[in-house]
C-alpha cells in the first residue's frame, strides 16, 4: 500500500476549518451510531456553508438498504474489495480523485480500506487519528494512552485543533 500510495501526486497545501472550501469526510458505518454522528457532522460542515462529499463504509452490501440515500454522502460495502483487499467501488475512486482542501477522517478503527482511500486521496491536507501502522495523515490527532476514542469524541477534537490552527 505504502508502494502505491507513494505514486500519488497532490500538492499539500495546509488548510484549516476555515480556509477549507471543500472538504472530504471518510467514516465507518459498519456501526449505526457512527454513521449518524458522521452525519451531523457532515450537516455541520455544509451548514457552514463547505461544499461537503462523505464517503461511508459497510459491512456488506445488505446493510447498504438500511442507510437512506442522502446527497455527496456515499457509501461502499467492505464485501467488495480486489484480490489485494482495495475498495472496488466506482465512488471510491472518484472520492480519492477529488480535490478536497481537506479530507477528514473521523474513522476510529484501522484497515485497509481506510488505509487505501487516505493514501490515494488527491487531498491537499489530510487529517486522522493516529494509527500506528500507517502514517498517510499530514496531521494525526493522538489521544493519551493511546487509546481509541469514539466517533464523537474524534469529530470534537478534530473540530477544536481545525479551528484553532491558523493559514499563514
């Protein structure tokens, strides 16, 4: 993944919640809480007047009918994946091709999907939890004793280091 991850040119450009214009939201669904928590997130930000794309994952393409389709909020099924395990999904694709200013990461578990759509995303800034076994995030929020925090927690951290991070 690191190999393939290495190809992708994109020009880092750092951004904060308030230079940001467009701005890409990855989330885990496979649990109902973090999808909706991903949501008022993802209406927080487009309220704010950001033009917002959210990409979600699931379990399996089953649970895709329990989640009702919402405008630039995608989701995609873990089931399908390459023989290497990348998405093979159409939208995640044009997720990782879009130009976002900043594409956040309010995932709280690692995997390779995850891993593959923050290394190949063409984002110019790129933020995250910090995981241990990969390091595509240009800024990766780490919480004491490394502890994973829940879907909530991360947005608020997120959104209190975005905010008070100044453009130079």
């Amino acid at each position: 993944m690191r190999r393939k991850a290495a190809k992708v040119h994109r020009t880092k450009s750092y951004h904060n919640i308030d230079s940001a214009q467009h701005i890409g939201l990855l989330f885990d669904s496979t649990v109902q809480a973090n999808y909706f928590s991903a949501r008022r997130f993802f209406t927080n930000l487009t309220e704010s007047g950001k033009n917002v794309s959210a990409l979600g994952m699931v379990l399996n393409e089953e649970m895709l009918r329990y989640y009702t389709p919402t405008p630039n909020i995608n989701l995609f099924s873990l089931e399908k994946t390459t023989f290497f395990g990348f998405p093979d999904n159409p939208e995640v694709e044009k997720f990782v091709q879009s130009d976002f200013d900043i594409l956040i990461n309010i995932c709280t578990e690692e995997n390779l999907c995850v891993d593959y759509v923050m290394g190949m995303s063409n984002a110019k800034f790129k933020v995250s939890v910090k995981f241990k076994d990969n390091d595509f995030a240009d800024f990766a929020l780490e919480f004491k004793d490394n502890r994973t925090p829940n879907t909530d927690e991360l947005i608020s951290k997120i959104k209190q280091y975005l905010s008070a991070l100044t453009k130079k």
